[in-house]
C-alpha cells in the first residue's frame, strides 16, 4: 500500500515551491483527493491540471490563508466535496529582503506575521475542528503538518520577523501536538533547510550585494 492511499489531502501554497512538491507526493502516494490552495491562480491552477492527470482527483482553490473567515469556509468546503480531511500541509508563506532588527518596519512586522504566523494558526484552528468531527480511519482523525524553517530554530539574520514567525509556527505544532494526539489528531513540522525555490531565487535577487554568497557559504555542498 502506497503512504497516502485513499487521503484526502490539502496543500498550502501549493502553487509553487515546497507545496507545489508536496502536492504533487501526495498524488503519487496515492491520495484521493489534493486540494491546490494558492493565491497564485494560474500556478494553482497549473498544479492541479498536473495533479489530475496524474489520475488523482484535484480542486483548485484561490485562498489568501492570512484571512481566517476564507480559511474556515475553504475547510468546510473540503468537507462537503469530500466528506473528510486526512492530511493538511499548512506551508504558504513569504519572505523579504534582510533588514536590520532596529530598522524594521511596522507594516512588514505586521505583514510578516499575517501570513507566516496568524495564517498558520487560522489554518490549524479550522483543521482541527473538522478532524475533531470526522470518525477514525486507521486509527487516527487527521494529520497536520506545518512548514517551519531552519529560522524557526536558530536565526535568521535581518530577518527578525521571519525568525519570529517561524519560531511562533513550532510553538503552535507543539501545543496542537500535545492537545490532540489523544483524539487521534497528529501534528508535526518541518523546518527545511535552504531550498532552490521562486521564495529564495526572489530574496536573494532583492538582498544586498555579499548576502548570496553568505547564503551560499551556509550550505556545505554550496
Ligand atoms: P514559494 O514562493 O515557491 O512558494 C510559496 C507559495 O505560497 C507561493 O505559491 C505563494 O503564492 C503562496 N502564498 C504566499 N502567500 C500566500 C497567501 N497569503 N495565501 C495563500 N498562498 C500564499 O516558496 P517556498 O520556498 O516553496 O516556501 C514554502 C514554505 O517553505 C514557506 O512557508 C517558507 O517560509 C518555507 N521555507 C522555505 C525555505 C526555502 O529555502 N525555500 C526554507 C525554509 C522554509
């Protein structure tokens, strides 16, 4: 049996990048259902053509994560098409050119945990409620799993905001963890290291000259 057969599986940011790769892993492991969530239309839209040509079933919706009443009506539209949500991978999220910690503005401290942070939680909170509501398959109700990022354990330099947003994602994967994990609920993240995606191509190409190749020196096969 492959890892995801028969889920119903729902992607954040799915449009590009990581999400884009996991949407695409959970077709081919099987699932029965990926739902495409972007604000990118025309990549979202290219994602689930992909995804269902691939023979999996595949929806794709426009939702901006960062507003939590679309998010709540994005969760029970899922459930409604497909009567259940195993899997959600919550991992839509932004980044922007290193700033000084005491330079940083409001706009971009408010943005930055807007859609890194508060987007984060609006997802889990809707998540939750409907896997609270849904019977056990296998044992289990559902399964959360939250992009994080190596900032979300050390930092992240002239990225104050981006640190903290994601230093704030762990701290809501652990409490949802410990909460739930009796109700058959299981919730991880990840925190992936430097990955060759739009994000970072966009944030190197906005920095100041020296920090590509700081960047760079980071990762030990360059
Ligand atoms: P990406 O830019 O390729 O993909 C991010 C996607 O999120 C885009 O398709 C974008 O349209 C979507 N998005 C942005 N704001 C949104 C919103 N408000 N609502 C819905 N969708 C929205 O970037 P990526 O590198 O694949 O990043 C994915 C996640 O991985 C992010 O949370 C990022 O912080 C994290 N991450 C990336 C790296 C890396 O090196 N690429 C490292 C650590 C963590």
């Amino acid at each position: 049996m492959r890892l995801h057969e028969g889920v119903v599986a729902l992607v954040t940011g799915a449009a590009s990048g990581i999400g884009r790769a996991s949407a695409g892993q959970f077709a081919r492991e099987g699932a029965r259902a990926v739902v495409v969530v972007d604000i990118d239309e025309t990549g979202g839209r290219e994602v689930a053509a992909e995804i269902a040509r691939s023979g999996c079933e595949a929806l794709f919706l426009r939702v901006d994560v960062s507003d939590a009443a679309a998010v709540a009506a994005l969760v029970e539209h899922v459930a409604d098409r497909f009567g259940r949500l195993d899997c959600a991978h919550n991992n839509a999220g932004i980044s922007e050119p290193p700033v000084p910690f005491h330079e940083l503005g409001e706009a971009s401290w408010q943005r930055m945990l807007a859609l890194n942070l508060s987007s984060v939680f609006w997802c889990m909170q809707a998540e939750i409620r409907q896997m609270l509501r849904q019977p056990l398959v296998r044992g289990r109700r559902g399964v959360i799993v939250n992009t994080s990022s190596g900032a979300g354990i050390v930092p992240a330099l002239g990225q104050a905001h981006y640190t903290a947003a994601k230093h704030g994602v762990l701290g809501l994967t652990k409490c949802a963890a410990a909460e739930y994990v009796s109700a058959g609920i299981r919730t991880n993240a990840i925190c992936p290291g430097l990955t060759d995606t739009r994000m970072v191509r966009e944030f190197l190409a906005a920095s100041p000259p020296g920090v590509a190749e700081a960047v760079r020196r980071t990762v030990p096969g360059g």
